[in-house]
C-alpha cells in the first residue's frame, strides 16, 4: 500500500572522523587525490580515526516514527546530518524518498540576517515548495509560531525558543514525508512543546518521524520503534520502547550517590530494604538511627522516584510517641508498604525527616537506597493498577 511505502531505507551506515585536525586534513588531501586519480579511497578506519557511527541499519514507513537515544556522544546527531545529507557515509547506502524536513541544530537552515518571513519562504523553497504554495500556509505558519509581533524581524535577534517556535512551524506545515527532529523541543516552554505534540499526532499518518531526545517521556509519547546507540554502534533496536528505555537508563546507574544533610540532631541512620520486589506483594523497610534534643518522634517522608528522578510515590509515617528531649535514644522503624503496584524497573528513595511533617527538616538524604520490582508488565508508565474488567457483547 502506497500508505505504508518504506520512505527511510538505511543500510549498514557508518562514518568517521579523525581525532585531530592535523590527520583530518592530511586524510582529506589524501583522499581527495585518490578520487581524482581514480583510485579507491580507504573506506576502513585509519590511526587517529574513529567510528562516529557504525553498521547502523534500519528501516522507516510512513506513518512510523523511530526515536534514537543514548548518552552524550553516542552517535545520534551525526547519524541525523548523515540522513539529512550534510555528511556523506563512509559506508553502507541511505535511501530517502519524498520532502524532507528538518531540525537538527537550533536555527540551523535560518539565514541570521533575514527576517522570520524571509526565512519561512527560503526554508520551503529548499524544501522544493513554491511561492504560491509557501502563500496558502504562511499565515497558519506565523500563528502556530507566536511570533508574529517579531516575523518581520531578522533571526539574528531571535531567542533560542523564538527560532525553536518558527524552525518547528515551518517543518510541520509544510507537510514534509520525512520529518526530523533532534533535542531542539527540549528548549522550547511546555505549552508549546504539547502543542507540536499535537501537531506531530496530525501528522504522524502521512510522515516518517525520526526523532532524537534525551527526555524517555517524549520518546514515549510517539515513537513504535527505538534505536539505542552508545558509542557509535546500535547497542538496542526494536519496537519495545520500554526495554530501549530501560537500557538507556542502565548506563547512567551508577552515578546515583547518597547525599546527606548534616543533622546534630539525627545521626547513625541505617536501613535494610527488600531490594527486588513484585508486582502485587509488600515491600519491607527497616530504618535505625540515633535521635537527640527532640521530644517527640519526627515526621518521615520516603520518596520513591523512577529513573528521570521523578517523584511518582511517597510513603508517610503516621506513628508519634513521646521521646526523652535530654537523652539520646535510639530509634528502629518498620514500614510495609502492603502492596507495590509499580511496574519493571529500578527505584530509587529518598529520605526527609521532618520535626513537624514538611516543617524544618533535620535531615534528608537522596537515594538512601534502590529497588527493583521484577515480574509486572515492562512499560512506560510507573504504575500499572490492579483492576477488575467486565466485557460483554450486547446486541
């Protein structure tokens, strides 16, 4: 079906660079005279080289979008100006059928010294739109954007959400079969990135959407497939978006490190927790500490964040006793949290310890400790309800 037309076809692409600009140049010369003579240019990578991107393959339907994601480095944004066509591969064959739209770099294709009109008429006529066409859509272009009170300003004088708001408008309106779209959402307000959400469901049906971020929440919302990337070369592809996800997140676990607020008042806090959990069943947390100069048992406030070190649950103590003020004493509190409704993944808890609950903290340390829950459905979304369903077929 025409519908369905593979529009993004990447097979086995790679690209290097040099590490420095001595051996860059000295390699480009190099090359550059082979080609001239006719000889073969060495494709395999030479000392002081490196794979940007390596024996990266895919392939792309309208009305599919495919996320890439990684750390810093991982080869993302090259692999995007080689589809886009500003790198030429070193390796392997990309085929890309129909209009392209792109934004890979913020005000990338905008002539700084134009105004936001001048630029939406250069940018589609790049695009292979003509004037009459460019006309037809202008208006709903310089509304979506918000800018209008600036659109006869040069770009130059533009902020980096004021380019992000035209750059997308364009893109978007100008209906292109390929779309590409790199961080560049991350800098625009929230109201705005919700509306080009909306406007990406609009025209997700008709467009192949290639899309880069560093934020899951966003890759979540509108990619079917993923790509993960580290160093170059595909460490994960597929159409389970979560398990990309969950990958991506694996490189970044040991960079959480405990903090913790000095307290005269609190000291010694030791905690044993069920560090694997499942869906369903209770969880267990047992917190000592020493505690001084307080007369009644403190407020405590365990937060439980997911891998964007989002707050998604906390959990509140409710007990008091009366405590000796001019004797230290030593504490030991049990929780159980009767039943974990959180989905597959890896939780971090951060502790607080209130005098009176959210009033003056004496104490509060980030990732006390981390737990997995294992055995539930691997989604996206932190929680997955218990819930009873009722299916009939009526006449």
């Amino acid at each position: 079906m025409k519908d369905k037309e593979v529009l993004v076809s990447a097979q086995n692409v790679s690209k290097k660079f040099s590490k420095n600009l001595k051996s860059s140049l000295k390699y480009g010369a190099s090359d550059i005279i082979r080609s001239t003579l006719g000889l073969s240019i060495n494709k395999e990578l030479r000392p002081k080289e490196f794979w940007a991107v390596h024996d990266v393959s895919f392939e792309l339907r309208r009305g599919e979008c495919i996320g890439l994601i990684g750390h810093n480095g991982a080869g993302k944004s090259t692999l995007l100006k080689v589809l886009n066509g500003l790198y030429v591969p070193d390796k392997g064959q990309i085929v890309m059928k129909g209009k392209i739209g792109a934004l890979i770099e913020l005000g990338a294709g905008f002539n700084p010294i134009l105004t936001g009109r001048e630029n939406i008429y250069n940018n589609a006529s790049i695009l292979g739109f003509t004037k009459k066409e460019v006309e037809e859509k202008i208006e709903s272009i310089i509304d979506f954007s918000e800018i209008r009170d600036f659109i006869d300003t040069p770009v130059q004088n533009y902020s980096s959400g004021m380019k992000v708001r035209l750059g997308f408008a364009v893109a978007a309106h100008l209906e292109p079969d390929i779309l590409i779209i790199d961080e560049v959402l991350a800098v625009g307000d929230l109201g705005f990135v919700l509306k080009c959400f909306k406007k990406i469901d609009e025209l997700l049906p008709h467009t192949a959407l290639i899309f880069v971020s560093h934020s899951m929440p966003m890759v979540s919302r509108i990619c079917n497939q993923i790509i993960l990337m580290d160093h170059g070369m595909v460490k994960y592809q597929g159409t389970n978006i979560s398990n990309g996800i969950a990958q991506y997140y694996d490189h970044f676990d040991d960079m959480a490190t405990s903090t913790v607020l000095d307290s005269k008042n609190i000291t010694d806090i030791e905690v044993i927790a069920d560090r694997v959990c499942r869906w369903g069943q209770e969880m267990n947390i047992n917190l000592k500490l020493k505690i001084k100069n307080i007369q009644q048992t403190p407020s405590f406030y365990f937060i439980i964040k997911d891998k964007e070190q989002r707050g998604v649950a906390s959990v509140i103590s409710q007990e008091s006793l009366s405590l000796d003020y001019n004797t230290e004493q030593h504490l030991e509190i049990n929780v159980t949290i009767p039943k974990i409704e959180l989905t597959n993944g890896t939780y971090n808890v951060d502790l607080a310890i209130y005098e009176t609950l959210f009033k003056g903290p004496l104490c509060r340390i980030s990732n006390l400790f981390t737990f997995s829950v294992r055995e539930g459905l691997q989604t996206w979304e932190a929680f997955h309800l218990e819930s009873k369903w009722d299916v009939k077929i009526t006449s």
